[in-house]
C-alpha cells in the first residue's frame, strides 16, 4: 500500500492506495474509501523478473550445387601419418 501527502486549495490529505485494478483504484482519502478511476495509468504492473527469451536456431541450408569430398584417409604405418601424444 502506498501513501501519499496532497495540499490541495490549503487542505492537507493523507491518501492511501488501497489496491488497483486496470483503470480503478481503492482509496483512502483521510480514513474515507472511495473508488476512483484514473486515466493514464499502467494496466499492467512492470515484471521485475527478466524474461528468458529463446530465439530458435535454424541451421543453414545445404547448396546441392557443391559436392562434398571425403578427407582422404591416411594408412598407418603411412609416411605421411600423423603422430600426437596422448
């Protein structure tokens, strides 16, 4: 609940937002209730929690037009083999 000090014309008021509800709020106005409707007002309360926002992942199309070659493979023992430590 959220309270808030108005002068309005020299006359003081103590006004205490009860609740609201879109454009409709409850409030205390120095100890009377009252429903009022307020324009401009955010319908919605701001999220303090971050949305996790997943994009898809869309993996690019293969082009037909280009041929794929294996690695040639390379026979142990070759002269041209490869070592790597382990």
């Amino acid at each position: 609940m959220k309270q808030y000090k108005f002068k309005i014309n020299g006359t003081d008021y103590a006004v205490d937002i009860i609740e609201v509800d879109g454009d409709l709020a409850t409030v205390a106005v120095n100890g009377s209730e009252f429903e009022v409707e307020v324009e401009g007002m955010e319908t919605k309360p701001a999220s303090k929690t971050p949305k996790n926002v997943k994009t898809p992942v869309v993996s690019a199309p293969e082009n037909p037009t280009v041929e794929r070659k294996p690695a040639p493979s390379v026979a142990s023992g070759s002269a041209n083999a490869m070592k790597a430590p382990l």
